[in-house]
C-alpha cells in the first residue's frame, strides 16, 4: 500500500502536519511518500493520496489547487482524503473555499481542518498586520493527537491491518500501532 502525502506549506506549519500524517501512516504499516507540491509536477504509482494546504484568507494556496488540478486524473480514482491548516484561535475553523471546490470534483473520503501555528518572526510585514488586524493568536495550535488519530483513521480505512502492543517501561505502560504481519489482499477499500 504506497499512499502519497502531499502537502503546501508556506512557513512549515502544514508541513509538520503532513510529516506527522506520513510518519503516523508509516507505524500503521504504510508506504507513505512525503511531498512539497511546490516542488513536484506530476504524480503516478500511489493506491490512495492525502493532499492538504495552508489557508490563508480562507483559501488553500495557489500551489495546492494547481497540483491538484495538474494531477486530476492521477487523484481522481483512488481513495483521497483533504486537510487544510489554519486559521488559529477559538474560533470555529471554516472548511477552505478550495477544499469545498475541491470536494465537488473528486470524491473525498474526507477533509479535516487543523489548527494551525503563527510564529511573528516568520511573518512577512504584511502577514504580521493582518494577524494584528484579526487579533490571531500567537503559537503553535496543532493538536498532534488529533492529527495521529486522523492518520490512524485514513490507515483503517485503507484495510492496513494493525495490531496493538502494549509495552513497560519503568512501571509505565505505553501503546503502539503496529502493522500485522499479513496485509489484506490488495489493501485498498474503494
């Protein structure tokens, strides 16, 4: 099971998302190749994709759509799954006008927004006063437990089987999920 991870990101935000979705696919027993999509054309031989951007405004980059409008046919007929990363704060978080469109186009098993992070000493000027001006929150609002419950639900999904093994460590328990050592048939629900 080969699952591509692509991902926009303009400060790197979206791109800690992306590597957590990809290593949390990994521990399931998944063959997850991570991408920039500013830096990737074309792409072929995956059986199931998660695509997400930064939000800026409300909308996905202009990376993200064009990727995914290059690779139409390559998405369309495989399982996908949609994530956007931001905006931050206590608000509500709004699906991205893009993914929404998006969404219209393809079949999407799912699309999740996540908190997001602003760092001030990343931001361009601009950046920093229409952060000032919609009173966003500095920080690191990512919720990693969200994001690697998300992943397992995408590895689940995908018929990966897994099997939990719990381990003591000092008197402490801990969990992990690990791949099973007989894959289903082709490994893909569609």
């Amino acid at each position: 099971m080969k699952v591509l991870v692509a991902y926009a990101s303009k400060h790197g935000g979206t791109r800690g998302i992306a590597t957590r979705i990809a290593e949390s696919l990994g521990a399931a027993g998944v063959d997850a190749q991570l991408i920039d999509m500013a830096q990737t054309e074309l792409v072929a031989g995956f059986d199931a994709a998660v695509v997400g951007s930064a939000v800026y405004m409300g909308r996905w980059m202009k990376e993200a759509t064009a990727f995914v409008r290059r690779n139409r046919s390559a998405l369309g007929d495989r399982p996908l799954w949609l994530f956007s990363s931001g905006p931050v704060g206590p608000q509500p978080l709004p699906e991205a006008k893009d993914a929404a469109e998006l969404r219209s186009l393809f079949t999407v098993v799912d699309h999740r927004t996540f908190d997001g992070v602003i760092d001030s000493g990343t931001l361009s000027l601009a950046e920093r006063l229409i952060v000032r001006t919609v009173k966003a929150p500095n920080g690191d609002f990512r919720d990693w437990e969200e994001i690697d419950s998300w992943a397992g639900s995408i590895a689940q999904a995908l018929n990966v089987p897994t099997t939990v093994e719990r381990h003591h460590v000092d008197g402490y328990s801990t969990m992990r999920r690990c791949a099973s050592a007989s894959p289903a048939a082709d490994g893909v629900t569609r």
